[in-house]
C-alpha cells in the first residue's frame, strides 16, 4: 500500500488509525420503514472493521481503539469521534437498531473513507464568499453587521491561503451587494476549486439567549429536506451540487472539526452545533465541492464579543486554512484503487 503522511490519512476526524482502503465484505440485511431504506449499526460495525458495539444510556456506540462512532437511539445527531453530525434521519429499533442507507453513504462512509470519494480531486483555486453586503448587512447587532465580520473572516483567510500557495477568489472585497446567482455564476467561472460561503448566525427575540455556536452546512442530498423543514416535492430534484455530495460532507467535516478544535486551544470554545444539511441557492447552484459556514451567532449576548473579538477572527481563518490543506492532500492521494 502507498505510504501517505498520518495527516493526510486521517485529517477528517484525525482518527490514529488507517481504515482499510477495502472494508469486510458484508451481505446487507436492509429492512424499509416509512418509505426509507435502512440497515443495522451491527452490521456497519463489521463493514468498517470497528471492534465493539454497546449501549450506554440513550446511545449506541461502535468503536475500536481510534474511532468511537456514538448514535442516539430514535434521535438524528451522531457522535464521531466527537465531532457532531446531524442526520438526515433517525436511528430506529427495528428489532436491532439500524440507520438509514442515505446516512450511511452520505456521511459516514465519506466520513470514515475520504480516499473512495470518487468525485473529489485535486485543487488549487479556493472560491470565498462572504455572505451578505451593501444593501443586505445580514443580521445586526450593536457591535456590527454580519456582511462585514463575513469579509473580515474571508479576508483574512485569503491571506492564509496565500501563503499556502493557493489562488484565491472573492466574491466580493468591499462592502458591495451580489444576488446568490451572480455569486455562484462567479463561482462556476473557476475549474479544479472548492466554495466557502462564510457566515455569522442570528435567531430571534424568543430564543435570543439561548442559541450559540458553530454550524456547517453542505447542500441536502436528493430526498432530502432543508435544515429545518418538512420535506417537499423539490427536494426530489437533483441539483448541480449534489454530484459534490459526498465531497462536501468531506470538506465540512475537515472546515468544522478543525474550527472547533483551534478555537478550544484558544479558550475561545464555542458550542458545536453540527454539520448539517440545507437547499442555500450557493449550495444548490455550485458544480464544486461546497460548504456554507456560519461562525456563532451575533444575537447571543456573550457571543457577539466572541466574533467581534479580532483572535477570535485569526483563530477562524487559521483553522479553516489547515482545514484545506488537510482536505486538499487527501483528495490529491487516494488510496481507493491501490493494491494491498
């Protein structure tokens, strides 16, 4: 097998272990419920060569030495490896418990697997969008807007990129209004990228004290409702950017473990809300890999001082930069098709 660096190996949930490029062959019992098509976490646990499977409380957890996988029991949000992800549907007991097909190939599986993506390949332009401005300041607080901590970030993550060696494009660098087309048809300009949409989040009145934290956002696979909503005929469609689905989970996976991490080791820790699923146009639209980030939200009263503090705004940038170095060699190196 090809000797690759421990980083690019495992930098999605830096597991210490190398997954199988073939996993065990297993003959899947799938069970339908409620028009989904579903399999067994004990057989999963075998697929992916993981050693045990127990129950502690609500949760049903799979794990080896390195990887722990933890799913709670009739809930959608997972566990891997401590890093948060939002399902697209429920675990459920049908006599075992068992996840659905979708969950399995949609975010696990490029989760555990980088290197089998097929549609993920190398790059060297990186698209940033800093959503909002001009007439459109995104959500506001008494510190500032949204559409200007969005180019703050991008700003200062194109400067990182830089120096990594990577052309880099803005959708906008001054305090200027885009529609969602004019950006994504600036984006679809550029072979051979990836698409950061950056944001800061905002809720209402009612909830306004409570809600915090960091989210990413991939575009919802087909069938698949947006983050927050029932689902509808339109989600039936197959967009442009669900061709990157399984590249996008990947490079959300990298964005958001790795923002959550260095903001830790500044003590500047922030909840982790999760990645998550959603139909934004500048994910629907977009032929690359694609991802929509949001940075905390500017209605907490303790948080808005968080984004508006400027080691706060380095520490983003910097992690989203390693974030796609990481991504970038795992694309560049696949061990999927290499004998063992």
């Amino acid at each position: 097998m090809r000797i690759f660096t421990f980083r690019c190996r495992i930098f999605l949930l830096l597991f210490a272990v190398i997954l199988p490029a073939s996993a065990a062959k297993v003959s899947w019992e799938i069970k339908e419920y409620r028009n989904h098509k579903y399999v067994p976490l004990s057989q999963v646990k075998d697929f992916y060569s993981l050693t045990s499977m127990t129950k502690s409380g609500s949760y049903i957890i799979l794990k080896n030495s390195d990887v722990e996988l933890k799913f709670r029991a009739g809930g959608q949000e997972v566990l891997m490896n401590n890093v948060k992800f939002i399902f697209s549907h429920a675990v459920v007991s049908l006599g075992s418990y068992h996840i659905s097909i979708m969950d399995l190939k949609k975010v696990i599986d490029p989760v555990l697997r980088p290197f089998k993506i097929k549609a993920a390949k190398g790059f060297d332009t990186v698209i940033i969008d800093p959503g909002h401005g001009g007439k459109d300041p995104g959500a506001v607080n008494s510190l500032g807007t949204e559409a200007n901590y969005n180019l703050k970030i991008a700003k200062l993550l194109q400067d990182n990129l830089r120096k990594r060696g990577f052309k880099v494009v803005m959708t906008r660098t001054t305090d200027v209004f885009l529609t969602l087309q004019e950006r994504v048809k600036l984006a679809n300009l550029y072979r051979d990228a990836i698409f950061i949409s950056i944001h800061f989040n905002s809720v209402g009145s009612r909830a306004r004290s409570q809600a915090r934290g960091i989210e990413t956002f991939t575009l919802s696979p087909v069938g698949v409702a947006h983050y927050g909503r029932g689902a509808q005929a339109s989600d039936n469609i197959e967009r442009m950017g669900n061709a990157q689905d399984s590249a996008n989970i990947a490079l959300a996976t990298a964005v958001h473990w790795s923002s959550i991490q260095l903001l830790a080791r500044a003590k500047l820790e922030v909840p982790d809300r999760g990645i998550r699923r959603a139909r934004y146009s500048v994910l629907t639209g977009v032929k690359h890999p694609a991802i929509l980030f949001e940075g905390g939200f500017m209605s907490h009263p303790k948080e808005k001082y968080l984004i508006n503090n400027p080691t706060y705004q380095r520490t983003l940038a910097k992690s989203m930069c390693e974030a796609i170095v990481f991504y970038r060699k795992a694309t560049m190196q696949k061990i999927g098709s290499t004998k063992r």
